[in-house]
C-alpha cells in the first residue's frame, strides 16, 4: 500500500518542482515539507499545523486533501500506545504480573509525593522578587513566531500565531488570538476585529502615527485548522498604504459636470475649441450581470491586461491548466493571455482595473472580495461567441 509520504513526493516530482519551489509557493517552511514526505510528524508543532500543512501541500499537488488526511489519521491511531494491560505479559505467572503492577503503583504515589513536597515545601520562604518586566506589547501566542521584515507580506496565519514587528528600532507583538466568522488581534494596548475585506491602520508605538497596515483577505474556520489569509504593509513617510476612492475618469466626470453657457457677445469671439473624442466609460462588473466585451464567429486568445491602484492579492487560473498566487502593489501591471477562460480571485476588487478586448472593466469596490470569469459563451440566438466578465461564487 502507497504510503502518504509516498504520495506527496511522488506527485511532486510528476509535476517536477522541487521542495525549495514548494516553500516558496505554499509559504511553508521546507524542514516541514521534508517532515511530511518523511512521515516525520513530530517535527512538526501540533495537530492543527500538520493538519493544515497537508491540506495545503496536497491542494498545490492537485492532490485530494481529504483522503491525505484521513491516511494520517489511520497513522496515528496505529501508533497510539497499548493498554497497561496490554503491556503484562500475559502468559506470565500471576505474581510477577502482581508484582509489576505494584511496582508501578508505587512510582505514580512516589512521584505525587515528590511532585508535592518541590510545589508545598518551600511555602515559608520569602517569595522572591520577580524582575521587573518590560512594557506588556501583546498577548502571549500559542502558535509559531513570525518576524515581519519586509515592506510587505501576504500569507496564511493560524489562530496562535505571533507576528513580530519591528518600529524603530524596538519590537512589538501583533497576536491571532481568535479566528472565526471574524478576526481577533490582539495588539499593544488592546485589540482589533476585522471582517474578510476590511482593513486597519495600527500605531504600534503609540507616537500618533500608523506604523502597519493589517488587511484580512479570507478565513478558514474549520474542525481540522483555524487559519486566516493576512496582508501586513508598513506604512512609511514616503509610501502612502491606503486603497484609493473608486473615481470616475476625468473625461466623464467633465461631461457630468453642467457647463455654464458664457454670454453671447464672449462666445463669438472665442475661438471654436478643438474636438476632442472622448472613450466610453469603463463599464461596471460588479453585481450587474455579465459584461460582453468582445463578439465573434469563434473563440480566439484573448488578453488580459491589469494595472493596480492600490495593493491586491491575486489568485488566477488560466484554461484550468495555470494557477498561481501573487501580492501586487500600487502602480504595478500584469497582463495574463487565455484560450477560453481566465478565473480570477482578488482580495481587494476597487484596487484593481482590468481591460479586455480593448474594453475597461471595473470589477468591484475597494476592500470587497471578488471572484471573476473572463471567458468564451455561444450565443445559442445568434450563433455567435461573447467574451463575457461574469461574477462566481
């Protein structure tokens, strides 16, 4: 029988990426990767963290996760020791089975005792002084410790997780205290709640400016892992971290404005203005119904060209072959070329444009989540094809 370790790393080299590749994709480390193909699990730091790094591994190796799962389990209970009962022999005499079991007796009351004496012994002394502790910056985590060096940072945390900042100089705690139908973070003088979507500004040093951006993409609330989607950004005098207000192009937001008619006698001698023409409006995708941006006789290739106004995750899939997972910053560009459809996920939709056949598209407002098809449907009255953008669950 194929063994699970077995079925990770043999799938990974089908697809022929190394475990260096792996890390850098999932964002696990590579000793836990390794720990997983070897079966070595207590390198890894509890249930929820083996569970929730095999779920990863096996969904990125087009893998079921479930049946991975339920494989570790059917390990795990193999290896759970036997009863005391189990362990005397017994096709041994009677009083040698009475006399182990006296012996083990004895080493459970010999340690109680002990165990009570080191706790209740010394309750006449002085206690000691304690040294004096630093300022408290955060809940104390259950979880595994992250340093936060970069400018900025998108991946999974699970609920426990502490996230170390540095500000000037000087560290603080950024604690996952809950991870449910919300958020809880528990920062230097409180906490905070998000909803998948929102977004806050933290001052970590308390000096009246905003040291951090946290930004909560998505949230995975299940029996087996507790884990949220994150965006950290610092926030630096020349870098302003914020998703810009949804505009209307300066070209349409002219035409809206009402013109003021200047006197006659003004208006014959001006000179007439130049013509200039104005492009359509970028339409609307979000809420409205699919938008048709293209009509033809067959499917071709088509691109997507994006550009970003503000930070994003983006997770696409293109022809049910590509899929990858990127962090944009503002200002950025990217442009993706399909078949017959390109699905988009975005963590951020007001921060991004998209245009399609020569068409702009808006895909939402800043902050929501948003999940996208670009693709290729037959008109079954016409006979012809449309490229359409449409919502997904």
């Amino acid at each position: 029988m194929e063994s699970l370790g077995q079925k990770l790393r043999e799938a990974r080299e089908r697809h022929n990426v190394s475990l260096e590749q792996v890390a850098r994709d999932t964002h696990i480390s590579k000793q836990y990767l390794e720990a997983l193909e070897e079966e070595s699990f207590g390198m890894i730091p509890g249930e929820t963290y083996i569970v929730g790094f095999l779920r990863n591994y096996a969904e990125y190796l087009a893998l079921n996760p479930e049946e991975l799962i339920t494989l570790y389990r059917n390990l795990k209970i193999q290896e759970q020791p036997l009863p005391m009962t189990e362990l005397l022999d017994r096709g041994q005499p009677r009083a040698r089975r009475r006399f182990l079991l006296w012996a083990v007796i004895l080493i459970v009351v010999l340690g109680g005792a002990a165990f009570l004496v080191y706790r209740f012994g010394f309750a006449g002394r002085e206690p000691r002084p304690r040294a004096q502790e630093a300022p408290v910056q955060a809940a104390l985590g259950t979880g595994e410790e992250f340093q936060f060096q970069e400018e900025a940072i998108t991946r999974w945390f699970s609920q426990g997780d502490v996230l170390v900042v540095p500000v000037n100089g000087t560290t603080y705690q950024m604690a996952l205290t809950e991870v449910g139908n919300k958020l809880s973070v528990r920062i230097p003088g409180g906490s905070v709640e998000l909803n998948i979507g929102e977004e806050r500004q933290l001052d970590l040093n308390t000096d009246g400016r905003n040291d951090i951006l946290l930004r909560l993409n998505d949230l995975d609330a299940t029996q087996v892992a507790r884990r949220a989607n994150i965006s950290l950004y610092k926030i630096t005098k020349d870098s302003l971290v914020q998703v810009p207000a949804v505009s209307a192009p300066d070209s349409t937001a002219s035409e809206s404005q009402p013109v003021q008619e200047p006197p006659a006698t003004a208006q014959a001698q001006a000179p007439e203005p130049a013509r200039v023409e104005v492009s359509p409006p970028p339409a609307s995708a979000a809420g409205t119904g699919p938008i048709t941006v293209l009509t033809a006789a067959s499917p071709s290739p088509f691109r997507l060209s994006i550009s970003f106004r503000g930070y994003c995750l983006l997770r696409y899939r293109v022809d049910n072959e590509i899929r990858d997972e990127r962090f944009f910053h503002k200002g950025e560009t990217f442009a993706l070329d399909g078949k017959n459809e390109v699905m988009l996920w975005i963590s951020n939709a007001g921060a991004l444009r998209l245009n399609v056949g020569g068409r702009e598209v808006e895909l939402g407002r800043p902050g929501s989540v948003s999940v996208k098809l670009v693709g290729w449907v037959r008109d079954d009255n016409s006979g012809q094809y449309l490229l359409q953008v449409a919502d997904r669950e």
